[in-house]
C-alpha cells in the first residue's frame, strides 16, 4: 500500500473543521491561543458526534435484541416474522443510505441529518404503541430509513476531515466510542424488561434519538463547502454512483465488507434465541455475554488502530480478519451439527467471541480502503457501503431462523458462507498484491468526478 497519509497530509490538514473567525492563519503558531484550543474542543466535540451517530445501527437494533422472544409471545407471532422486524430496520437503513447520500453530497452534511434524526424520533415512538406485528414491521422500516442519515453522513465527515492512514485510525477511534453501544445497549434492554415490557425499550430509543439530535445541533458544523457540493439532481447522483461500482478494486472492498456485515448480523438475529432458547439463559445472561463480545470487537478495533494501521497495510489486517471470521464460523457449523459433541454454552460463546473480534480488523479497514479511492463522492461512496452491508444484512436475518427456534446450524452456515464469499471477493476483486502498479480513479480523472 502507498502511503497515502503521508501523501495527503497537506490536503487532510485543510480539510480540518474551520477555525473560529478571528483565529490566526498559521496553525503551528508556537503558542496555542485561545482559538486554537476552541478547534481542539470543537475537534473533540465532532469526534463524540460522529460516535453517536454510528451508535444508532446498535441502538436501534441491539437493546431490542432481549425483548424478542417477548414480542412473539405478545403479539401472536412466531420467531421468523419477529426477526422481520430487524429485517425491516436493516432494509430502512439500506435503502434510506442511496437516498441520504448524494443528498448530503448536493446540499451539505447537517441538513440532511437533522431532518433524519426528526424522522427517527417520530417512528421510534410510534413502535412503541404498535399493536399488531404488521405495524412494527412498517414503522421499524421507517426508522431504519431515517435512522440511516446518521451512519451514512457520519462516515462522509469522517472522509471530509481526513484520508489515508488517519482515516483509517479515525474509524478504529469511532469504532471505541460507538463499540460502547453494543454493549450498554443490550445490558439496558435486559434492565429495560425488568422493569416494563419490550415496548419501553423503544421508549428509551425515542429519548436517545432526542438527545442525539440535540448533541447534533450544537456540536456539529457543516464540513462539505458549498465549492465541493454536487449541483445535480437524481440523474447525476446514479451517474456518480455507477462511476463508482465501475472501479473494480472499490467494488471488492464494498462487497466484502457487506458479506463480513452479514456474518455480523446473523449472529445479532440469532444469538437471542441460540443463548436463551436453545441454552436456557435469561434475558440477562445474554446481554452479559453480548457485552463481552462487544468488548472482544472494541478491544480489537483498538489494536489495529493504534499498533496495526502505519506498521502493517491495511490490506492484510484485512486479510487476517476474515480468515479468523471464516474459522470461527467453521467451529461454530462443528459445533451446531454435533460433530464435536454435546457442547455446552461456553464453547458456544467463544467461538462467537472470536467471530466478533476479528470484525475489529474488517469493518474499519473495509471502510477506510473503500474510501480512499472516492474523495470525490464521499457521501454517495458512503451510501453504496452502507447500503450494500444492510441489504445482505437484511437478508441473512431470516434465513437464521429458517429451522426455527431449536437449532444454531443456520447462523453457523449463514456466517460461514458470508465469510468465504467476502474473501473471495477480496482476493478476486481487490488483488491487493497488485495494487501498486494500479491507478485510483483521481489518477485516472475518471469522467464521474466532475
């Protein structure tokens, strides 16, 4: 890999958020003054924001998690239409991401966001009083697509402010602050249910999504000039994004990190029923256990941030981890089918911790190799990942449940088969071996970057 933190230092620098009005030009003066310090905190500030926003995939789905097998018992329904009820969300924030984006690139970051997050507060309510499984289907559908202004501008902020290197610590960085929602979300949902039924956790959802629009408001400034916003309409927004699936090695980080997703969330859409219905665990023991392995994700997330990413290239901590994913999932088949024997929950549980920690190595990373290639287009590149993580997301929740409640095989072949699609995609389609003598579409001033 080239160094391209060291080649775009100058361009990352200018595309920090702009100093207060009155602050000097020169921002290696030797004495710090007052507006420098202002950037430092508003820097901060944005870093929490950004956090938040990429928390609102595990908000909106993981303190629901517990309260699954409650929602089949009261609304009448069984496992797999319950499980739809992620699906909807999932297929929400796909779909709201192709929308979000180039919107985002024509009209700015914060716009688009706000309106989102209002979105998001109006629907989270109303699951909490829907009455059939139909309604919270329908409205979990709209939350995700509003909720999906959040993760798909945040990612953009993220390629406005920085590139190369940094970019990529900056997401393990993100990865720390959001990796908290995992684990607090499902420890408040298990709360949550003691305390009341499974529609207060969308109570709790609704004052999350207040405070975050709040936090928005006050400590997110605009980070796309209007000199580098999209003028045109929905024909150039398609245009841009076709432009972009045209480069081969962008489309192989896109599709690969979609496939680590659905490995992901086929253990977010089963884990439910395979802890506390197969195993017998209560609504807290699986928010413990789904904390730990939230843990394992952070902890290695930190690792390639702070040791990996500058030592070793990007594309091998990629590599390595979805070679732990495709093992892991390979243990946990072992295991589902019987071929190692009886097994208990512990085993069970660490194979998952293993799977969850290696997506430390392959979200972030995905991320970042995606978008170095896209400066050009963030908010449209960041819709096409986001959208392409989603939707095989979306699609790998069901069919976990296609056994029904009483067997782990489906999440064990569902992540199995993800992982060895996202290597092969990896290999076949990025090549990283033969990456230095490839141009990146600005090299090539592809036609789709005017």
């Amino acid at each position: 890999m080239p160094d391209h933190g060291r080649e775009h230092a100058s361009a990352r620098d200018a595309r920090r958020i702009p100093e207060a009005p009155d602050a000097p030009e020169a921002p290696d003066a030797p004495a710090p003054g007052p507006a420098l310090t202002a950037r430092r905190r508003t820097g901060f500030l944005v870093t929490l924001v950004l956090g938040g926003l990429t928390a609102v995939p595990p908000l909106s789905m993981d303190m629901y998690l517990p309260a699954l097998p409650e929602v089949t018992g009261a609304l009448h329904t069984s496992a797999a239409t319950a499980q739809l009820t992620l699906t909807a969300c999932l297929t929400g924030m796909a779909l709201g991401q192709l929308a979000v984006g180039p919107m985002s690139d024509k009209w700015g970051r914060r716009r688009p966001l706000l309106i989102g997050l209002l979105v998001y507060i109006a629907a989270t309510a109303v699951c909490a009083f829907a009455p059939t499984a139909p309604l919270l289907i329908g409205f979990r559908l709209v939350q995700g697509l509003a909720g999906a202004a959040g993760i798909v501008i945040a990612r953009a902020v993220v390629r406005d402010l920085y590139d190369g290197v940094e970019m990529a610590r900056f997401f393990s960085t993100l990865m720390l602050i959001s990796g908290v929602a995992p684990i607090v979300a499902p420890l408040i949902g298990g709360q949550v249910l003691r305390i009341t039924d499974w529609r207060g956790v969308f109570v709790v959802l609704t004052a999350v999504g207040i405070a975050l629009t709040a936090l928005v408001w006050k400590g997110l400034p605009e980070t796309l000039a209007p000199g580098r916003r999209h003028g045109g309409g929905t024909a150039d927004a398609l245009r841009t994004m076709r432009g972009l699936l045209a480069d081969r090695v962008f489309t192989g980080y896109l599709i690969a990190g979609g496939f680590a997703f659905a490995a992901l969330f086929a253990y977010i859409s089963a884990s439910p029923f395979v802890v506390q219905e197969i195993f017998g665990a209560s609504p807290q023991t699986f928010s413990l256990l789904f904390g730990i392995n939230s843990v394992g994700l952070i902890a290695v997330g930190q690792i390639n941030g702070k040791l990996l990413v500058g030592r070793v290239s990007l594309d091998k901590a990629l590599a390595a981890g979805l070679v732990i994913i495709a093992l892991a999932a390979a243990a946990l088949l072992l295991m589902a089918t019987g071929a190692l024997g009886d097994v208990g929950l512990a085993p069970v549980a660490a194979g998952l911790f293993v799977l969850m920690s290696a997506m430390g190595l392959t979200l972030p990373n995905t991320n970042a190799l995606a978008l170095m290639r896209t400066p050009h287009a963030a908010g449209s590149a960041s819709a096409l990942l986001g959208t392409s993580s989603f939707l095989v997301g979306a699609i790998a929740s069901p069919l976990v449940g296609i056994a029904g409640e009483d067997t782990a095989v489906p999440m064990a072949v569902v992540q199995l088969a993800c992982a060895l699609a996202a290597l092969a995609c990896f290999v076949g389609l990025c090549r990283p071996w033969r990456r230095g003598t490839e141009p990146t579409p600005e090299e090539t001033a592809a036609p789709w970057t005017d």
